[in-house]
C-alpha cells in the first residue's frame, strides 16, 4: 500500500467532526429528575494528537478535562468549543457520557474475528 491509498482508506485522520447524540440524567434547580438529549460533535485525533494529549508531565492534571477540551464541539454545526475550565466542573455524570462519547468516536470497539474451526477431532465426554 502506498501514502496515498493509505490516505483514501483513511489511515491518516482529517480534521473530522463526528455527531454523537447525549442523554443526561440530572435532578434540575427546582429538585425534579429532567432528561436531557443533546448531540456534541466529536473531534477525531489523529495518532500523534492523542499522543500529545496524554503524554506525562504537568498534563497529567485534569487528562480527562484536557481529553474533552479537545475533543467535544458544541452548537448545531459543532462550532463552539468547550472551554477547558468550563471542562473541568463540568457535572461528574455529564463528563462521564461525554467521555463515553469521545471514546466511542476515537477507540472504536474492536471487530472479534470468528474462531477458527477445528478439523479432524471431535470433542464428546461419554459417562
């Protein structure tokens, strides 16, 4: 495979947007339990930024807060960022599905492959 077909399968990461869609459980000002739904848009990392992002150091302090700070766009057409003050007091259960969220667009779930079948043996336990 050459750069270039390596590019047009997508092994080298554009600048992209992926709309994922939220749901929030949070008790409200007035005590009542409200269900919100919104959809953020998450920014997929290239290698070399998810590298950066976690790298040791003074980054290590809010890795979370700095993950979602780079990660999550809001607004309609995913314009406006999350500030990363505004990252790190976010509500606990908010941060958690957001990261769930970013997580979900940057490391997606690995595909099982099927097992191999085995030839020739046959496994019965006879009493």
């Amino acid at each position: 495979m050459n750069l270039e077909q390596l590019k047009k399968k997508g092994g080298v990461v554009a600048d992209a947007l992926v709309a994922k869609k939220v749901e929030w459980k949070h008790v409200d000002e007035t005590g009542k339990e409200v269900t919100d739904k919104f959809t953020v848009h998450v920014r997929r990392h290239a290698f070399g930024a998810m590298e950066l992002m976690h790298a040791g150091g003074e980054v290590e302090r809010f890795k979370n807060a700095r993950y979602l700070s780079a990660s999550i766009m809001l607004g309609k057409d995913g314009s406006e960022e999350l500030p990363f003050e505004d990252a790190v007091n976010l509500d606990p259960d908010l941060g958690i599905l957001l990261l769930k969220a970013v997580n979900e667009v940057n490391n997606p779930p690995a595909k099982k492959s099927p097992r191999p079948k085995r030839s020739g043996t046959s496994s019965s336990l006879t009493a």
